[in-house]
C-alpha cells in the first residue's frame, strides 16, 4: 500500500518465499527490491547474497520486525542497501523507499551511530552480544528453531545436511551458554517472539 501511494512507483510483482522472489526478481527486473529478513524456506539474508551475485546494482530495501542492531549491519554486509524495522511509520518507510531507490543506503541514526563507532575503533568491531556472535547460518538457524522446525526440517529448508544442522546447533548453544536441545529451543522461541 505504501510503495503505490508513491507517485510514480508501482508494486510490479510479489513473493511468498526466497525461491518465488529469486524467480520474481529475474522474470520482473525491478528497480528496487522490498524484502523481510524471514522468508520460509531460504531466508532473507541467503536470497539477499543470492540475488547481489546475478543483480550486483539492484538496490534492497530490508523490511524487518527483528532488531536492527542484529541484523542491519549483516544486511549491508550482504548487499542491502537499507534496513528499516516494520514498526516505523509510512513516512519513514517512504524516506527509505526513495533514498535507496536514488542509489544511497538507508539506515536509521541509530545504526549509523553503530556502524561509524565500529569502523573507528576496528578492534571492537565484533559485537559483544551473544547473538551477535552468532554467523549468518547460525542466526538463521536460531530463527527456525523458533518457529518450531526440528532439525530434519530445518535442514530441508536451507539445503544442507541433518549432520551440518547439529553441528550449527551446538555452536549455537556454546556461544549462547545453553546447556542442551532443550534450552536452545526454549531460548530460539522467546527470541523469535520478542520476548528479549
């Protein structure tokens, strides 16, 4: 609804999941691509590098309900173009529309802030939070958890091995300091609903 009240922008297709946008993007060639970091199946971060390698200049706009001091600056990392959390108005949602659409990066004061103090002290660059630690892979395995797939479905998902699964699995539960299957699952459900 917002991008058509624009004058002069119109949604030219949509997605329900990373292989329908990959599809999309290819078949429609858009001039900017609106996408959430949770998409079933391959997520958001995987299609993002998927669709920077073919369409390396097709500026994406990430759309998220996940905190942005998390994910933004993987985002940008992974050939975002701007990261904008869901709860921000259509106002702002316009502003960062049209900024990445005129070929800058859109992120909030408060991401800038972090980006800028990490680039100027590079030995604090890694992120002290537990789930900053977390890789891509990891934190998109963390997500699934939360949403209820066991590992057999989580590796059908993201097109990897039972075993790659475990071994992700217990990485996470280290860094996060869990002592079992059962945490990790305790914990994955209260992150992805918010609860922290």
């Amino acid at each position: 609804m917002i991008v058509n009240q624009v004058p002069g922008l119109i949604v030219c297709g949509e997605a329900d999941n990373a292989a329908q946008a990959f599809d999309a993007i290819s078949e429609l060639d858009p001039d900017l691509v609106l996408m959430d970091i949770n998409l079933p199946g391959e997520g958001g971060l995987e299609l993002l590098q998927d669709v920077h390698a073919i369409k390396p200049d097709l500026p994406v706009l990430v759309i998220s309900m996940h905190d942005e001091t998390l994910y933004a600056e993987r985002v940008l990392r992974a050939g975002g173009r701007g990261y904008i959390m869901k709860q921000e108005g259509p106002d702002k949602m316009t502003q960062a529309i049209l900024k990445v659409l005129s070929g800058q990066v859109y992120a909030s004061e408060r991401t800038a802030e972090a980006i800028l103090n990490a680039l100027s002290r590079p030995r604090a660059t890694a992120s002290t939070s537990a789930l900053g630690s977390l890789t891509d892979r990891e934190l998109e395995i963390l997500r699934l958890t939360g949403q209820g797939k066991d590992n057999r479905q989580i590796a059908t998902d993201l097109h990897i091995s039972l075993k790659t699964v475990d071994t992700h699995r217990g990485h996470i539960k280290e860094k996060l300091g869990l002592k079992n299957g059962t945490e990790l699952i305790h914990y994955a459900v209260r992150w992805v609903g918010g609860q922290f």
